[in-house]
C-alpha cells in the first residue's frame, strides 16, 4: 500500500534532478549564467549539487517502494 506514494515521489524527484542537471549543463556549455546576479561558477556547482541531491533522493525513493 506504500508503495504508490514513494513510486510517486521517487519519480517526482528523479524528474527534477534530472531535468535540472541537464538546464544547468546546457547553460554552461552556452556560456550563459545559470542564475543572473550570482558568480557564474558558484551557481552552477550549487545547481548540480541539488539537482544530484534531488536525482539521488529520488532513485532512493525507488529502493523504498
């Protein structure tokens, strides 16, 4: 019965991470900022750390369900 809500989650998660990573390295290899305002460098190593997070959180979500 748990099962459905972490399937949900897990997927959710592994979306965002994965869709973010991507938008991030797109970015940089365009040589665009990831976030406008902010150092070049430390925007895009704290958008892939999260989207990593988020991806690894989600393939965790996978292994509970």
């Amino acid at each position: 019965m748990e099962s459905g809500p972490a399937i949900f989650v897990g997927t959710v998660f592994a979306l965002f991470g994965g869709g973010l990573l991507v938008w991030t390295a797109v970015r940089v290899r365009q040589g665009e900022p990831v976030a406008v305002g902010v150092n070049r460098v430390a925007s895009a190593t704290l958008a892939g750390v999260a989207g990593a997070g988020a991806l690894a959180l989600g393939m965790w979500c996978f292994t509970r369900a």
